[in-house]
C-alpha cells in the first residue's frame, strides 16, 4: 500500500537466450487496485547464450537500469502490485518514493497456495508473469500464490524441502519428475528415497497441509525413453542415445508416474489422507503435442490449456484441493 505518486526502481538484469534467438526485453507487470495495468518493457539487459551442448550459461551481473512508476495523484492510497520479469535473473537494487509519502505491505486475506516445479511450472515461455499458468491459476482461484518454480533445477533437493517446510502455506503443489529425466540424475531407488524425504521434509511444519504430487505432464521423447534430454538442430528435444549397459532403473516419465501413484497411495494408506496426486497428463496429454514448441515447454495455448485444466482438477468442485483453497 502507497500513497505516492510514484515508485523508483533500480535493478540488474541478465537475460540468458539460445543462440539464434533475440530479446524483446524484460516485461513488468503492474497491478494497482485490482486493474491490470499496460505492462512496462525494459530493453536494458545483459544478454548471455546457453551452451546447448552442456547446458550452462555464464553468469554474472546484470545491466543495471532504472524504471519509474507512475500512479497518478499522490496522498491517495492505492494497493500496488509489481510483477517482476519471468523471462530474467532480476536483482532489485534499491526502490524510492517521494519524502513523505507512505509504503507498507498490503495486508494478505487470500489463501496462500505455494508450488514447485521444473521451467513448466516458472513458466517463463508465457513472457510475462501476469500470463503464466500459475498465476492465472490463483487469480481464477482467489488464492496468493509463491511460485517456486525452477529452470531445469526440480530435482527433490533437500534445500528446497526445507524452504517449503520453512514458509506459510494453505495448500502446497508440486510438479515433479521431467528434470529428473532430463538431466538423467536418477535412478528409481534414488528416486523413491528422494521423493519420500522431500514430503517428509515438508510435512515437519505443514502436517496436514492439503499437498498435491503433479507426475510429469506429457513430453513424448521421454514417455518410454530415458534421459539425458539433447536438443537437436531443429530445435527440439530428443532422448541422448544410451550406449551402456548400465541403465538398470534408468526413469522415462511413465515410470515417474507409477512410482508417484504408488508412494503417494502408500503414504495414504499409512494415514496420511491430506496428500493427493495428480497425473501430469490430464494438465497437458495426449492430443496436446502441438502445444509443445520444442517437444517439452508448453506454447501460450499450452499455458492457457494447463491453467484452465489445473482450476477444475485442483480446485473445482470436487477438486483435489478445494477444501485449502477454502480454508
């Protein structure tokens, strides 16, 4: 909440792109009172590629920029919302009001729903952060959301356990399984011990919080084939030759699923009633593979499917999490 006129901002920005691809900037969004307002594109980046063959990207600081908000006549109180980039590693340096004016949290009465995931989830191929699934999820839902989704980094990592555990949530989502695939970092017995210690971890602090298990949604060069995910000259994904004999428990996402449906029916019968899954499939399946631009990330129309989908399986009536989204 502000009464000030306007809002200064200073930031970095560091925009990793594919080689062949361009930046069209950043993109703000900018909600005040409840209205959507013209979104505001910063130009001002550091560009860094991606190494399609290793994956990596140099990192590094950003390009330090500046932006002003503009929110009309100043001594009126308005509930502001900015939205940063989901497309760059944003670095807030410093924000600025006029002297005299105020600034204090808006007072938060709506559900907060938290969720993890893979890229699909951080959603970044939506380009602003207004029109990413998750978000249209919690605006259609009347919920908070905290998107902890992450780039290619959803591995069960016992970090983020505990920063899940660690933060305030009236339901909690996770969607895992297709990094694990891609960068091939398990095996099924790793992976089971995993997936019960990451809800162990969780469950310390949130015993019986609602919590749904999203198994991977489709990505059919994986549906039967195991990881190291390439990319291909074309653009899109493909499943690395296995030439060794060692691929015993090697995970497709079909596995992902069935090992998913198996732990989670298992902690159910030993009690644990406010934990759910949910098959990837029915956000995006079959049918839907023109939705995937490169085999794997979900288009706009893919994004917008996976929004409208996720609302009636989670939280429609008979939703698996209806009942926290309405605590």
């Amino acid at each position: 909440m502000t009464d000030a006129a306007v809002i200064e901002m200073e930031f970095e920005l560091l925009r990793g792109l594919y080689p062949g691809t361009g930046s069209e900037g950043s993109v703000f969004d900018v909600v005040i009172d409840g209205a959507v307002c013209t979104p505001l594109t910063v130009t001002a980046e550091k560009i860094v590629p991606f190494d399609l063959v290793t994956g990596g990207v140099e990192m590094g600081p950003g390009q330090r920029s500046s932006m002003r908000i503009d929110l009309g006549q100043g001594g009126v109180e308005r509930a502001v919302e900015i939205w940063f980039p989901v497309v760059s590693v944003f670095t807030l340096i410093d924000v600025r009001i006029p002297s005299g004016a105020v600034l204090r949290p808006i007072e938060q009465d709506r559900p907060i729903w938290l969720h993890h995931g893979s890229s699909i989830s951080q959603a970044s191929d939506a380009g602003r952060a207004l029109l990413t699934w998750p978000e249209k999820v919690a605006r259609a839902s009347g919920l908070s959301l905290m998107n902890l989704g992450v780039a290619g980094q959803c591995h069960l990592d016992p970090f983020m356990a505990r920063a899940i555990r660690d933060q305030p949530a009236s339901l909690i989502s996770l969607e895992i399984g297709i990094n694990i695939v891609n960068l091939d970092t398990m095996r099924e017995r790793a992976f089971t011990s995993a997936l019960n210690g990451f809800l162990d971890t969780i469950r310390e602090a949130h015993p019986n919080t609602p919590i749904l298990v999203i198994s991977p949604l489709l990505c059919p060069a994986h549906e039967n084939d195991p990881g190291p995910t390439m990319w291909g000259p074309d653009g899109r994904i493909f499943a690395a030759p296995r030439t060794d004999d060692g691929v015993a428990g090697g995970l497709t996402v079909s596995r992902i699923r069935r090992l998913i449906d198996a732990e989670v029916a298992r902690r159910r019968a030993r009690g644990d009633g406010n934990l759910q899954a949910l098959d990837g499939r029915v956000l995006l399946g079959p049918g839907d593979e023109g939705d995937l631009y490169d085999g794997l990330h979900p288009n706009a129309t893919g994004q917008s499917k996976i929004a409208d989908r996720f609302v009636e399986a989670a939280f429609g009536a008979a939703g698996l999490l209806a009942a926290g989204a309405r605590a």
